[in-house]
C-alpha cells in the first residue's frame, strides 16, 4: 500500500490537491481512500457531504472518511475511566458522563494517526491520501510516536516493573487493583498503539507531498518545512506549485502577475533539484465537484498525481537515513552524517546529553539514542555540508577497547 501524505502552508490549496491526487489515483485503477479532519473544505471540493467517521463513496474506486476527533477522545477517555474505575473509586474521583466531555488540544493528531494506523492494517486499500494540517503541525503530528515513546520510556520503564509478581498479592490486601499495575497496562497499550503508527509512517511505500503557491516566500518557507520533515526522516517525494496562471498574456496585470509566478517557479526548482517540482495551472474558479477536480487532473501531466505502484524504497523495509561513515582508518573518527536538506546554520542545534543527540532544526527537534558504537565516543565537531549534518566522534581512550 502507498501512502501519501499531503501538506503545506495553510492556504496553499493542499485540501484540493490531496483531492485531485485521490481522484486520478482512483481514476487509475487503484483502490483510493482519502482521509480528512477537515469538516468543510473538503466536502466543498469534492462536492459530496462525508459522514464522521464512516466510509463515503465518492466515485469508482474512491472512498472519502472524514475523522472526527472528538468522538474518538470520548471513546478513549471512557474506556481508561472503566478500566481505572476501582483506582479512581480509591481515590474518591467522580466519574465523567459521555455529554460533557469535550475533547482536549492535541486529541485530532492522536486521532488521525489512530486511523491511520487502521486503514493500513485493513488491506483494504491500495492507496491511502491523507489531507494533513499545515507542514509545520504535520512535522509535529509525524514527529509524535517517537516522542510519545520515548516519554514512555522515561517514565514507566520496563525494566522496574520487577516488583509485578508482587501486586497481585498487594490488590487482594487493598481489594482494589494497584494503581501502578494500570499505569503500566496503559504503557503496554500505548506503546504498542504507538509503535504500530510509527511502522506506518516509517514504512518504505509512505512519503510527503508538499503544496505551494508560487509566491514570493515560496521557497523559503518550503526550504524549512523540508528541513523539519527530513528532521523526522520524512520523505519528500514531490511539490506541487498550485494555480498558476497562463504565460504569455496581453493584459499587463496578468502578465506581471504570471512573470512573478514564473520567477518564484525557477527559485522553487532551484531549491528542490532531487525533488520533481510538478506545475498545476488555475482553473479560473475553485475547483467544486468531481468533473473540477477531473478538469484540473487534465491540465497537468500524469506525473503529477502518480502514487500507485512501485514504492519509492525497497519493500523490505525503510532505511534509516543517519548513517554512521567508519573513518577510523584515514582520519580516527567516526562521522553520524544526518541529511538535513533545506538547513541553515543559523537555525542548527547540536547537544549531546548523555547517550543521546539533541538535534534542532529552526523549530523542529529530535532527540536519538546513540548507536552503541558512538556511546563509547566524545563529539568532536560538526558542519553543514551540502545538505546533511556531518557528527565528528573521536572514540574516548577510556572506553574504546584496545586490540592487541
């Protein structure tokens, strides 16, 4: 199964392009779901109302589910108030009742990665499209498993749960389950929850789209988002440079208009020479409807919407884009190289604590474990070459082994 993942800048279009791609990936054969938060936009392009949280046949071979994450936070909140309810009857807590719980900030990531995650394990698709919140959320929302994992980790670690055997025996004395148990009964199912989305979202056949308008800040805006996806280890598969209008007009208005367009196009194909940088032409109105969407699909090439097929990595699993370079026999380092395609030094962070790397990005960070190797090594420098982040270590002489 592919999965594409379609984001930009707000108001760039990327509901209507993740549309369009759905559409001509359906038109093409392939069994196509599109996934949406949204509640508005849309339902105004495709023209065709989505019920929450169920499947809505839009046109052959494609399906539209809009996710509603307030019923998904109820659904949640209420099955861990029933399985804590003897811990929290201890505790003296009042219960809540499904009509006055509203759903907390945060709880449409959590939910959009919940389906996510299902729609994959359905098999029931062979293309998945998914209209994301703006890029600088989705690198958030993407970025969340780890980190969620990872404060797991911290917080309830496996290895203290040695004292198991002996809760039982303390909850019959209490005659109410031990809260610490179900803490770490919540940790096993989230954790497995969690690691399932990260499978997805690691999975070879899932990359990013990106959604721009060919304005003036076009390219640096793109420029940090590619950074902070490739931050995350997000794959960036192609930008689409939406409503661009026709060149070679006599009225001087649009003519300015389609030359500063054109010049914004060159910079973006400047900044992006790995990535295809595809045009999609305006169509003079909001696309509404099925036959708008066709309309636009048919104004550009077949490459533009192209996702089914062959995944852009081999099928046997993604591979981790931080490579260790073994340079221990030319220059006695060893070199963490990270791509950072899109980064500036001005925005870069780099902090070791303990057996981890802190890396920033502009906005974005990302904490990794060390790989075993670099654990018994101190950094001795980094730099910015052409596009990746190059981590000197030099192995400390107090824990590297000495052969003979």
């Amino acid at each position: 199964m592919r999965t594409l993942l379609v984001t930009g800048p707000g108001g760039s279009g990327r509901s209507t392009l993740a549309a369009a791609t759905a559409l001509a990936a359906a038109r093409r054969g392939a069994r196509t779901l599109l996934l949406t938060t949204e509640s508005s936009a849309p339902q105004t392009v495709l023209g065709a109302r989505i019920a929450a949280d169920a499947p809505t046949g839009i046109a052959p071979g494609l399906t539209a589910r809009r996710i509603d994450p307030g019923d998904r936070f109820r659904q949640e909140f209420l099955s861990f108030q029933d399985r804590a309810g003897a811990a929290l009857d201890l505790l003296g807590a009042a219960p809540l009742d499904e009509d006055e719980l509203t759903e907390l900030p945060g709880s449409e990531a959590f939910a959009l990665l919940h389906a996510l995650r299902t729609e994959a394990a359905s098999d029931a698709w062979d293309a998945v499209v998914v209209d994301m919140p703006p890029a600088d959320e989705t690198i958030r929302l993407l970025a969340l498993p780890a980190q969620v994992r990872r404060y797991l980790r911290r917080l309830l670690p496996a290895e203290r749960q040695a004292a198991r055997a002996l809760r039982p025996v303390l909850a019959q004395l209490a005659g109410v389950p031990m809260p610490a148990q179900k803490l770490y009964e919540a940790a096993e199912r989230w954790e497995a929850e969690l690691a399932a989305v990260q499978r997805v979202i690691d999975a070879p056949g899932t990359t990013v789209r990106l959604v721009t308008d060919a304005g003036p800040v076009a390219a640096g805006t793109l420029r940090a988002v590619r950074a902070g996806l490739a931050l995350h280890g997000r794959r960036t598969d192609a930008v689409l440079v939406n409503r661009l209008l026709p060149t070679g007009s006599a009225d001087p208005f649009l003519a300015g208009l389609s030359g500063s367009q054109q010049d914004a196009l060159k910079v973006l194909r400047e900044e992006f020479p790995d990535v295809p940088v595809h045009e999609v032409g305006h169509l003079g109105r909001d696309p509404q409807g099925i036959d708008a969407l066709d309309a636009l699909a048919d104004g550009c090439g077949d490459e533009t919407w192209q996702i089914a097929g062959a995944a852009p990595q081999d099928a046997g699993g993604a591979a981790d884009p931080w490579v260790v370079d073994d340079r221990l026999a030319t220059e006695g380092l060893l070199v963490w190289r990270v791509p950072l395609p899109g980064a500036a030094r001005e925005g870069l962070g780099l902090v070791r604590r303990g057996d981890e790397i802190v890396v920033t990005v502009g906005r974005h960070r990302r904490i990794r474990t060390l790989p075993s190797a670099l654990r018994r090594c101190t950094v001795s420098g980094a730099g910015l070459r052409e596009g990746a982040l190059e981590i000197r270590f030099t192995p400390d002489p107090a824990l590297w082994p000495v052969s003979d």
